[in-house]
C-alpha cells in the first residue's frame, strides 16, 4: 500500500469525477470559514481581526474536518496482509515499527473507500506517507488535530468577543489572550509543517511527486502554505 509508493512514480494528475469531489471538499472550506466570520463578526470589525478570524477558521476547518478524517482512517480503516517475519525487517536487521505493532494489517486511507478516504488517496499521488499509516505523520497531526484545532476555535471565540464587547478593559484582556494563543498555534504551525517535510527533505524526497506541476504547487505547495497563513496575517 503507501509503503510500496513510496519512491514509486504515481499516475500523472487526471481530473476525474473522484478527483474533483475531492478538490471540491478541500476548496469548500474557505467559504464555510467566510460564513463563519460573515456569522460572528460585526461589519465594523477591524480587518486585522476579521483576517485572523477567517484564516484560524479555515485552519479549525482543516485540522477537523481534512486532517482528523486522515486519523480516523489510520486508526480504523485497514487491510489483512499475508506478513512474513523478513517482511518487517530493515536494511539493518531490525524490526520496522509498525502501527499498533500490526504487520499483518495495513492501514489507512488506501485500505477505506470512504468519501475521505478518496480525498486523501488523492493527496497521496503528491505524498504516498498520507496513503498509508506513516508514524511520524500520524505524530505530527495527533498534535495539529488535537491541540492546534481547539486552538484555532478558542482564537476565533476570542475574536469575536474583542469585535463585539463594548467595554475597554475586558476587551484588552481578550487581546491579551488572543495573541499569546496565536502565537502558540502559530508555533506549533511552523513545528508541524518542519517534522512533516524534513524527513523527506534529508531523505531525498523519496515520497514526495515534484515532477508533476499539479501535485507540487497545488497539493504540496497551495495547501500545505493555506494552512499556515495564520503564521504571517498577525
């Protein structure tokens, strides 16, 4: 499954109907985000908050919808595999770790044909890891899902009272709040897209399809940089 694309040349980009559902619930999000703010902010809001709103919105969006789906089909979409005990070996002699220390079972977005599952086996054409079940990602998201979602939430939340509380002291201690929280969901932004691309950068790129234009600046580039727009708009 994912471990066998892995340095192997995926199929060029086609756009199918699989295809466009796909990129058509990944660009969605964006104008559910715009209703929020449109929901929860007044006209008169200033636009450095709306910005922020609207891209920590987007980023609760993603993290929940886009990447708790990827967690979900790791933890309980999977395959049974016929396993020897020299398929699990490395190159070094050891044993390679395996989710749940299950090599009789593949899991995944690849093993599922769930609505999801079809996006995310989309976006493995570009990165075979999100194919499959690869532990450092399955790391990286149980954070981003986890704490940077409700973070995002909890930003927007306090956004919200800023743009809409009428006294001056309250409204400074949500300030307050607002951007020590931001700077830490922007921290762990920047860590997250860091240990999710290293690997593969020291590595030689062995998962990831940058001869394809569409896969590297729309499914690598576009997306990944979207998600971390929350970083720069303070």
């Amino acid at each position: 499954m994912a471990d066998a694309l892995a340095g192997a040349v995926p199929p060029p980009f086609t756009l199918d109907t699989g295809t466009a559902i796909s990129l058509g619930i990944a660009f969605s999000l964006m104008p559910l985000a715009q209703g929020l703010a449109a929901a929860f902010l007044p006209a008169t809001t200033p636009r450095k908050y709306y910005w922020l709103f609207l891209w920590h919105a987007y980023d609760f969006l993603t993290h929940f919808i886009i990447e708790g789906s990827f967690l979900y089909h790791c933890f309980f979409s999977y395959i049974e595999l016929a396993v020897t005990e020299d398929t699990r070996l490395s190159r070094g002699g050891s044993k390679i770790p395996v989710l749940f220390d299950r090599p009789d079972r593949q899991y995944g977005a690849l093993a599922s044909s769930g609505p999801m599952a079809r996006l995310w086996a989309e976006y493995a054409k570009a990165d075979s890891r999100w194919g499959g079940a690869d532990l450092m990602v399955i790391s990286v998201e149980l954070v981003t899902v986890l704490l940077d979602g409700p973070g995002a939430v909890y930003i927007c939340y306090l956004i919200s009272k800023i743009a809409n509380v009428k006294d001056a002291a309250l409204k400074g201690q949500y300030q307050s709040r607002l951007w020590f929280v931001a700077i830490v969901v922007a921290i762990l932004e920047l860590v997250g897209g860091w240990y999710t691309f290293a690997p593969e950068w020291l590595s030689g790129n062995h998962s990831l399809a940058g001869d394809d234009p569409v896969y590297l600046w729309l499914y690598l580039v576009f997306f990944n940089t979207l998600c971390k727009c929350s970083v720069v708009v303070p």
